[in-house]
C-alpha cells in the first residue's frame, strides 16, 4: 500500500502562484508513475499533469500547459506542481494520484491509478 498526501493548497489571487506537494509512503522502495487531477464542483475530476517513475517524460492537459510544471525528487518520494499564472478557473480541489504498476511512460486516465491523494483545495480569486 501507498499513502499520499498533499499539501501547499490555498487561496491566492489570479496571476499569482502555488507550489502543491504529494508526499508518498508506505510502500516506496521504488518509484511510482504519478499524476495530478483535479476536481471543481459540479464538474467531473480531471486530469491536470503526470510525471513518468524517472522524472524523464511528462505530460499537460491544454489547459495548463506553460503555466504548470509537474516535478519529482525520488529521494524524498514527493511530487510537486508547481502553478503559475493561475486563472479563476484553477479553482478546484487538486489530487495526486500513484500508479502501482510499472509503467514506463506517463499515465493519463484516472482508471490507470491506483491510490489516490485525499486532495488539497486551491482557490483562484479574480
């Protein structure tokens, strides 16, 4: 078993910046392939970024893409998400997420993860 937790959500006024962590344990003798998803009322979870068990490919939903930055450091089995620019429509509640597998590449579809973070709330003013 993983247990993830996330931290670094709050509110923040549009334009500015948030940096999330997802802090793993429990089973981490190894690396994970990893993900964050987010979830605004009303509106299904969506997928946000992902990272690769390396750090050495990663991927963006359109949305995001040049204003977040998905990073890992194995050492200290955390994922972060940097967010920059951030927009009203950021709001939501963020989650980070761990593929038991082993994948080699990225992980995109929320069914592809097996544990989930318990999600972190951020909220973008405008």
């Amino acid at each position: 078993q993983v247990q993830l937790v996330e931290s670094g959500g709050g509110l923040v006024q549009a334009g500015g910046s948030l940096r999330l962590s997802c802090a793993a344990s429990g089973r981490t003798s190894r690396s994970y392939a990893m993900g964050w998803f987010r979830q605004a009322p009303g509106k299904e979870r969506e997928f946000v970024a992902a990272i690769s068990r390396s750090g050495g490919s990663t991927a963006y939903a359109d949305s995001v893409k040049g204003r977040f930055t998905i990073s890992r450091d194995n050492a200290k089995n955390t994922v972060y998400l940097q967010m920059n620019s951030l927009k009203s429509e950021d709001t939501a509640v963020y989650y980070c997420a761990a593929d038991k597998g082993h994948t080699i590449g990225v992980v995109i579809r929320p069914s592809g993860y097996d544990y989930w973070g318990q999600g972190t709330q951020v909220t973008v003013s405008s």
